[in-house]
C-alpha cells in the first residue's frame, strides 16, 4: 500500500490505519480514496473492536489532491465519509493538526475526534469557489447546530479545535504534548468494551433518523448482544467487581 500512502496495521482489538503523504500535507490521491474506502466497506477483522485514523505530519488531511481534481475531477468524498460513519464499529479520529476542506469532512465523519486545542477546522470550500456534498453539509449543521455551521461554510475561516470541543463538535481538544495519552485512553476504553454491544449501539447511532433506521437489523444486534456470552460475562463481572473479559460472542 506504499504507492497509495495508506498505512494498516492491526493491534489486538484495535485496527490504525495511517495517512502517511506529509510532503501533500496529506491530501488525499484518487487512489487513496478508494484505498480507505474499501477499508470501511469491508466488514470488520476479527477481533477488532476501534479502528483509529491517524496521519503523518504536521498537518492531519489538506482533503483532496487539488492537482488531480483539476485533470481528472473530484472524487467521491461523500462516498468515503458514508462508509466511515456507517462503518460497524466506532472509528477515532487523532487530529494533531490542521484538517482542511475535505480533511475536515473526513475527520466528522468518525464517532470520535480527539484533537490538539491549537489544530483547526477549515471548511474552506467557499473560499475556492467550491461547495461541499450536500450529505456533508447536512451532517455538519447536525453536529455544529445551524447558526455555528453557517459561519463554519459560509465564511470558510478556521475554528480552532479548543472551541469546537466547547460546542461538543469533537469529543476532546487538550495541549498538544497530551494528545496521545487523551487518544490512547479514549481508544483503549473502547476497546474493552464489548464488540457485539458497539455493534448494535452503534448501527443505531448510525441512522439519521428513527424512519431511516434498519429496525429489524438493530432488533437483532441489540438482542444478540444481550443473549451473548458476552452478556453474561459482563454482568457476572460486575456483580463479582472486577473488569470482564470478552470473546466477541
């Protein structure tokens, strides 16, 4: 995958997949596109319970390779977001520095951003004569509310990551030097927690509203997560003080 500067390395029940074009500030390539997307497409490893996107450099995503969308068009930047937030098990973002345009698409469209306060947020589309999907736009109004999402598209200037934390955009901005322990812990509590359990929490999370949502799917997620062995282990160990171990089933 070095042509395509998409780095994936499985860690136990934890998958990282690695942005590694520092010199692009890691814009992202056509090929890039597809690369992560059919990441998200694919259905989970096993044993996986978080899948963390993190990126080399400086900056954390400049989004897409304008080079290429001059000669050849943009790709599906909706499409890679979809797959992203709909994909089965929770997905962090580690945003250490700037995500710009598509970058700051790609960086929402995960369950959570963990962020250095000094990283920002530039929606810039507008400032270059473009206009993001409007799936894209939409999710950002939901997260940001109305009014702060219109400053964030229409004007097109950077938000720090300090402020978006305080309109609980993101899950977490600290100081830079701490930003791989806050990581680390956000990343390592989800990966304790039971695979079959944020499986169905997060199919329902995933739906945008309650006419939208697979009921019978997410019936049956949630009921195998209650009638698993899983579920019993968690409770015994509850009941017995101490942290549960668990098989995924």
């Amino acid at each position: 995958m070095d042509e395509v500067k998409v780095d994936v390395e499985q860690d136990g029940a934890v998958r990282r997949i690695t942005i590694n074009r520092p010199d692009k500030r890691n814009a992202l390539s056509r090929a890039m596109f597809a690369e992560l997307e059919g990441l998200f497409r694919q259905p989970p490893p096993a044993g996986e319970r978080v899948t963390v996107i993190q990126t080399v450099g400086h900056v954390f995503c400049s989004g897409i390779d304008l080079n290429e969308r001059l000669a050849q068009g943009a790709p599906p930047l909706d499409d890679l977001c979809e797959a992203i937030s709909s994909y089965p098990l929770p997905v962090v973002a580690i945003m250490q520095g700037d995500a710009i345009a598509g970058g700051a698409f790609l960086a929402l469209a995960c369950d959570f951003v963990v962020a250095a306060e000094k990283a920002r947020l530039w929606v810039s589309l507008v400032q270059i004569g473009l206009a993001p999907p409007w799936p894209l736009t939409r999710r950002l109004a939901e997260l940001a509310g109305p009014a702060f999402a219109r400053q964030l598209v229409l004007l097109g200037d950077p938000v720090e990551a300090s402020r978006l934390a305080a309109a609980n955009m993101i899950a977490s901005a600290v100081p830079a030097e701490d930003l791989s322990a806050e990581a680390e812990r956000i990343i390592g509590r989800l990966a304790q927690n039971a695979p079959l359990s944020l499986r169905a929490i997060k199919a329902t999370l995933a739906a945008k509203d309650y006419a939208e949502l697979d009921h019978d799917n997410v019936v049956e997620l949630i009921h195998t997560a209650r009638d698993s062995e899983d579920g019993r282990e968690g409770v015994k160990a509850r009941l017995e003080r101490r942290m549960p171990v668990y098989a995924g089933k």
